[in-house]
C-alpha cells in the first residue's frame, strides 16, 4: 500500500511561486500560468556525474508538486520565470514520490537562458 504523497508539497520549506511555460511547438508556448508551492535547488553530484556539461551552465533544481500544477505535466523544451525574473529552460524531468495515486512531484533541471 502506497502513502498518499498528494499534500507533501504543504510541507516545504520556503515554496516559491514561478511562472510556467508548456512548450507548444517551434517558439510557441501556452498562455503562462503560476504555479505556487515550487521548491528550488543546486544540482547534485549525482547530476554533475550523470552530465559534466551542466557545470558549465546555470542549472538549477526545480521540484515541482502535481496538485499545484493542475493539468500542466512538464517536459523537456518547457521553461520558467522565478520571482527574479530568470527565465529557466527544462533540459530534463523526473517523476518521482509516488503513491497510489501515481507520481506526486517532478524534479525538473534547468539551464538558465542568457
């Protein structure tokens, strides 16, 4: 039996709102929408092992919860504004947390875009 993970994202630390941007096609996005209750982070060694050329980058750690996020399931090619105004381009995403409900969160590593 799997816990219900579903409200976890209550439980953060300093949640932060971001503004996100579902890729569409070439150079077109859906209309943004804000998602509350994101948790940013540094990439991990595992990360830094798994693919060198993120040193070389801006990359940041979004954990994103599904209850705030609605209909929106990230992909690669998406990309978000923090409260800074840096807009972070999705290179990778990772469902994780799962109950029985399915996953409950999506650890998305960004490239900040110049």
């Amino acid at each position: 039996m799997f816990p219900d993970l579903s409200a976890d994202h209550l439980l953060i630390d300093i949640p932060e709102s971001v503004t996100y941007y579902s890729k569409t096609g070439e150079g077109t996005y859906a209309t943004a929408q804000t998602i509350d209750y994101a948790q940013s982070s540094q990439i991990t060694k595992d990360d830094a092992r798994s693919s060198p050329a993120l040193l070389e980058n801006d990359t940041c750690v979004f954990n994103l919860w599904r209850g705030p996020l609605g209909a929106i399931v990230p992909k690669v090619g998406d990309y978000l504004e923090d409260a800074r105004q840096v807009k972070w381009v999705v290179t990778r995403v990772q469902p994780s947390d799962r109950d029985a409900n399915g996953y409950q969160r999506y650890r998305l590593t960004t490239t900040a875009e110049n």
